[in-house]
C-alpha cells in the first residue's frame, strides 16, 4: 500500500486516459462516472459542474475511489482511492479548457452551458495498487 503513485504509472496522466470515479449516493450505494482527470503533484484532480449527481455526493461525502484506464492496453491501469481534500470554482475554467486541449484537442471546453459553474475536486491518495 502507498500513498505515493508508482512513476510506472504517471505517464497515465498525460495521456487521454479515462478514469472512473466512484462516488457514495445518499443511500451508501456506489455511483461510477467516467471522468478527465490530471494530476497536481501527488493529488488527482477531476473536473465537473455544480450540482451533478458526483458534485452532489462528493460534498456530502469525500471517500471517493479512481480508476484510470490506459488507451492503449485497458488491462494497464491504477486505482486510487482517497478522500476528496478540496472543492472549488477557483480557476476551474481554466482547469477545464486544459482538459478539452488533452482529450479532444480543441482549445476551450465545448459542451458548457451558459448556467454551468464548474468545479476542481482534488482527490488525495491514501490507497494506490494497479496492474500492468
């Protein structure tokens, strides 16, 4: 067990590598969404808009786990679970617009309504394994 992730599996995030975040709904029933993430040195941060059901449930309760696919070999992966440390608007624009130039290569974010706050959740490992 390791709080660190394993250098084998960094080059995940600069990659269009999906991750699965499971978050905990009101009733303790997991809820998986896939998701784009990076990384800010040891942290996972995921970006998402107020309100959806993962913004709702990781407020209420930060154990969340997440599961980043390799593109490549779908077999290759790691597992991160950890609490969410830190929710917040600030630069979350931003943060979003990076992540559409990483899995879509467009500049800025295309599907953003025009009543859509987003928001950065950064995930602190406590619990890292993977495969491949």
């Amino acid at each position: 067990m390791s709080n660190i992730i394993p250098e084998k599996y960094l080059d995940l995030f600069g990659k269009p590598a999906f991750g699965f975040l499971a978050t905990l709904m009101p009733d303790g029933a997991p809820q998986v969404t896939p998701v784009w993430c990076d990384r800010e040195g040891e942290d996972v941060l995921v970006n998402s808009a107020k309100g959806r059901r993962k913004d709702l449930n990781m407020r209420r309760d930060p154990r969340v786990a997440i599961t980043i696919v390799d593109p490549v070999n779908p077999y290759r992966y790691v597992e991160i679970r950890g609490p969410v440390v830190e929710i917040t608007e600030r630069n979350a624009d931003a943060h979003i617009d990076r992540l559409t130039k990483k899995y879509l290569n467009l500049d800025s974010y295309p599907h953003r309504r025009p009543d859509e706050v987003r928001v950065v959740y950064r995930i602190r490992p406590e619990h890292v394994a993977g495969m491949g």
